[in-house]
C-alpha cells in the first residue's frame, strides 16, 4: 500500500478557569448530546459543520468521528460551498499571444464544484486522549483553523465547557531533547527546509556584465513568503536599499528572512513568559527544526517542539486523503510512545 510521511503535531489542552474537564471527555460529551428527536451529534453529520464566513462559502466538517473508547478520533475537512477550481483542458487552440507570437495551446478553464459536492482545500486527522490532542493536516488546514474547530465544538455546543470558560492548546517542548531545565529563553531560531513556495518576478536576462549567483540561505517559517519578507527587510535596510535589492536579484534568486528572535538587556517577567509563548507558538506556524537557547542550556541540534514524523497509509497512489483507520493506529501509537518514552504523562 502507498504511504506518504506528515508530521505528527502535539498539543497540550488546558482549561484556564480550572473546570477540571479533560478535553477527551468534553468530546464525547459533546458528541453524545442528543437532539429533540433522540439523536445523538454522532448520528447528524449536518449538526458537525462549522460556518466560517458570513455568506457560509467556507465550512469546517468535522466529518468521521469515532468514539474508541480510550481516545476520541476524528477527521475535519476545510470545504469551499462557492469556489471555483481552474482546469488545464485536452483541448488544443492556437491564439496569438503578441504582435510576433502565435501559440498552440491547452486552454484553461474554471468551474464550480458539481451538484451535491464541494470543493475540499484541506484536511486534518485528530485524536484527543484526555487532555493530549494529536493531529495530522494536509493541504490547506492550518492550526489556527484547527483551534477554532475545538473552539466551536467544545464552547459552542451543550454539554461543553461552561460559558464563560476558556482553554489554550499548549505546544510543548520535548523533554527528550532538551536535557533539564534551559532556563529563560533567550534566542530562537527556526531553521526552513520547506521548497520556497514564492520567486522573485526579475528580467529575463541579466545585464550584459553581470555575474548571476545562486543563492540558499536557511530561513525561518518555512521560508518566509516574499510578500511577508519585504516588510522585514525594508525594516532592516529601509525602503530605498529594499528596492535595489529586489531589482537587482537574477531569475533563480529569491528574497526570505532567517527568523531568529533574541532578547537583550536586563528582562521583566512579561517579556519571559511572552517568549516562552512565542517559542511554543512557531510550531503553529512552522514545520521547520525550532531551536532554543537559555540561560543554562541550549539545543544546537534536533527539534525542540515536541512532534514527530510518521508514515500514513494512501487510499491509492497520489491521494490527497489518508487511510482513515490507519491515521487512527499511527495516533495511538504516537501517543503510547510519547508516554513510553516519558515526553507526556498518560
């Protein structure tokens, strides 16, 4: 069977108002109430969809759901009711491109999703076992969405925490590479290793003269988008300075930002705990190796963030989906690990 490697992602559900309720447990609460009819959520799949916008065009589905009796295990799909998906047709047309070009060429087209059917932008895959949330995402799923999810099913639904209640999904350290204590964070570093996913738009050719070099810095955030680089760098080198660097790049040099983050000078007890949070919240935002320093330690090598790779199942060759059960056994196996090797407390 074909199988493809993600990244298991690790969070640590806390209750800020001290309820005492486990996130597992809330779960199934929540998905155990039922409706007037004697319906439980489990049973009304229609109930399980998020809204996100105002005219309802993206959806949150919490789709499968399983009650495994030690875990509760789900998939969430990120769907879009009113988009449209571009199209390279078999169908061949010449058309003139320039006043000197005339091209044969695919046409392209854009359609909307067929009837009874959506367009799906992204998945993920939880597992939620007492207060430890495992999850894998594809495609177009982000953490933040994911959150939300938890946010709309465990507060916005009876049986869920109390109003007025709140929790935070902690990203932790992994106890196994950081030996004790490191002491107070004082410099983070993020380093990339994701393809960049933006170039540079430059001239054709260079300059007669001109000496093109290639270029590959270790970048921070999953090499920094150019459109979130420009802003940094014109910060350090100014507006004008930013420009002629942008003109002056070949056509296989493009701009990223190495994401380093230090703290000098004498440090209040706020800026700690800011950077404390600021470490753990680069695992929302990177997949990339997150390394720390402190004051009595530091991890020059490794992941600090506590997640892991696994290798998932494939419906078939190329498949954008994961094989539901097999998403399930790999979790559990993760956790069973994590517990094992001391990185989490069952």
């Amino acid at each position: 069977m074909p199988s493809a490697y993600h990244i298991v992602h690790y969070r640590h559900f806390v209750v800020t108002n001290h309820e005492g309720k486990r996130l597992e447990h809330l779960c199934r609460s929540v998905l155990d109430q039922q409706n007037p009819q004697g319906a439980s959520l489990w049973e009304r799949v229609v109930d399980r969809v998020q809204t996100l916008d105002t005219d309802g065009a993206r959806q949150l589905v919490l789709n499968k759901v399983a009650d495994l009796s030690s875990a509760v295990f789900g998939e969430v799909c990120l769907v879009d009711t009113k988009g449209l998906q571009a199209l390279l047709q078999s169908q061949r047309s010449t058309v003139e491109l320039s006043d000197k070009t005339k091209a044969e060429v695919f046409n392209l087209d854009e359609r909307v999703a067929p009837a009874g059917s959506q367009f799906l932008r992204g998945m993920a895959y939880w597992l939620a076992v007492g207060d430890h949330l495992f999850f894998v995402k594809t495609s177009g799923m982000t953490s933040d969405l994911l959150r939300g999810h938890f946010e709309w099913l465990i507060k916005s639904h009876p049986n869920g925490l109390a109003p007025g209640g709140s929790f935070t999904l902690q990203s932790e350290f992994d106890r196994s590479q950081i030996s004790g204590d490191i002491g107070d964070i004082r410099n983070l570093r993020v380093k990339g290793s994701t393809v960049p996913s933006f170039r540079v738009d430059t001239i054709d050719a260079p300059p007669e003269g001109s000496v093109i070099r290639r270029t590959l810095r270790s970048v921070g955030d999953r090499f920094v988008q150019f459109q979130q680089a420009l802003p940094i760098v014109e910060a350090l080198l100014g507006p004008a300075k930013t420009e002629s660097l942008v003109a002056s790049l070949g056509p296989d040099e493009y701009l990223t930002v190495d994401a380093s983050v230090k703290v000098r000078g004498k440090r209040t007890e706020e800026s700690k705990a800011n950077l404390k949070k600021l470490a753990n919240d680069l695992a929302d935002i990177t997949d990339g190796t997150v390394q720390v320093e402190g004051r009595d330690g530091k991890l020059s090598d490794g992941d600090a963030i506590l997640r892991t790779n696994m290798p998932f199942d494939l419906p078939h060759v190329g498949s954008n989906l994961l094989d539901f059960n097999n998403v399930s056994d790999q979790l559990q196996e993760v956790y069973s690990r994590f517990v094992r090797d001391g990185k989490i407390v069952a």
